[in-house]
C-alpha cells in the first residue's frame, strides 16, 4: 500500500523541574505526542525496512489541523533538494512565529 496511516503516540506531560504529572493517582497526565513521534512510530510500525527496500528517501508529514499547509508544495520540496536536505541530521520545516506565548501553535525545539 502506498498510504500508511499510524497510530498517535502519547507522552507524559512533565512540570517545570521535568517531573511527570499526574491525572490522577498512578495514572499520568498524557497528551497527543506531536510530529517528532511519527518518526518513532515508522520504527514501532517496522515500516522503516519498507521503506528503505522501495528506494524511499524522504517522508512528508503535514498534521491534519494546518489548513493552510500545501501538501507536497514543490517550491518548498525543491528548496530542501537544493540545500541538500538528504542526510539523516536534516529536515525542511516551515513554520510561522508565535503571536504570542499563549497561542495554540506548536513549538519547534532544536536540540543539539
């Protein structure tokens, strides 16, 4: 098949000192996990070896909240060919900035 739907992972959310909340006794506070893991979720699904055994080099992922998003725009496609967005470190990613702290924006974090 060439579509492969995968299932949304939870994470534990955590406070301020990375201690994890609790909804109620024994049982965290979880919520959807994001983008990051759907990478996660090609591992857990074994669709890695598929793709890798079709000649798949690149995957597109637009969430299903963003409107605005083009689905394999290819003046953004053409833009991560041409910078060489090909190592297993890279990734395109366009995004907007926050209006403010408190909109319901995702939020990209670069950790290095």
């Amino acid at each position: 098949s060439e579509v492969h739907v995968l299932a949304h992972r939870f994470s534990a959310l955590l406070d301020d000192r990375g201690k994890v909340l609790l909804e109620r006794k024994h049982k965290a506070w979880v919520q959807p996990g994001g983008h990051g893991m759907c990478f996660q979720a090609l591992v857990d699904d074994g669709l890695i070896p598929d793709l890798k055994s079709r000649g798949i080099t690149h995957v597109f992922l637009a969430p299903t909240n963003n409107l605005g998003c083009k689905v394999l725009d290819p003046v953004f496609l053409g833009h991560c060919e041409d910078v060489k967005v090909t190592d297993r470190k890279t990734a395109g990613v366009k995004l907007v900035q926050k209006l403010s702290p408190e909109e319901d924006v995702g939020v990209l974090y670069n950790h290095q």
